[in-house]
C-alpha cells in the first residue's frame, strides 16, 4: 500500500479531523514516512493496524489513545510507541484541536482497519492510565 493509499482510506474514516503527509520516499525520506494529524474537539480515529512499529508525537491537545483495549490519556509532548499489528484508535477529549505526528520507520507504511473494537460510540471509561512524563512505551 502506498502512502497516498493510506491518506486516501484514512480520509474514508476519520471523523472531525484531518491528516497530511509531512516526509515519505517522494520527499526525500527513503526510510521513514510522517503523517501530521489533526482532531477537533471530539474527534476520532477509528480502530487500526499497522504493519510496522509506529511512534506518536502529541504537539498540542489532550485524549485518549486505546491500545488493545486499555486506553491511556495523552497530552502535549507525550510521545508512544505502538508496537506493529497492535489495534489501537484515538479520541480528541479536549475543547482544543489534537495535533499529532505519526512517524513510520519504513517508506511504505501498512494500514488495516478492525472492526468492532471500541467502537466510537463507546462511551470513554471514567478514569485511564496517565502516560507518565515525556515517553511512555507500551
């Protein structure tokens, strides 16, 4: 699957939101692929793979990120490791936008929707795990 066919089936998904494409193999980075990605306020992203170990960088917002099936708040600067083929999707908690980078250790980066995973009429659990400092790795 190419980049372009990622963008094109995650726009297909994504509810109040928006994602760009910031480095990949046609911009001059051969090894690595980044996505910007931004949610309004209770915005979300469906429930996903990926074929390769994906990081998350959170610029600016606040909201829970599942991974399985525990969900973990995140905020500005928190940075996540997701492991490859690890189901996990994305909530927008707060009133301002989540602005978030996606970075890919491969040129061609994988994405497979799952179904009936934390569904995004879900209602959110009442209390989560608080991503401690900077980096948390799962």
């Amino acid at each position: 699957m190419s980049v372009e066919q990622v963008l094109q089936e995650s726009k297909q998904h994504i509810i109040k939101g928006a994602i760009r494409q910031l480095a990949d193999p046609v911009r001059g980075a051969s090894d690595a692929t980044i996505f910007e990605s931004a949610f309004d306020s209770g915005g979300h992203f469906p429930p996903h793979t990926h074929g390769d170990d994906q990081t998350l960088i959170v610029l600016d917002g606040e909201g829970i990120l599942f991974i399985g099936e525990e969900p973990h708040t995140i905020g500005t600067d928190s940075v996540i490791r997701i492991p490859a083929e690890t189901p996990h999707c994305l909530y927008n908690t707060g009133f301002a936008k989540l602005r978030l980078l996606s970075v890919f250790g491969t040129g061609d980066p994988t994405l497979t929707f799952v179904d009936g995973l934390f569904p995004a009429s879900r209602r959110l659990p009442d209390e989560v795990d608080v991503l401690e400092g900077v980096t948390a790795a799962v």
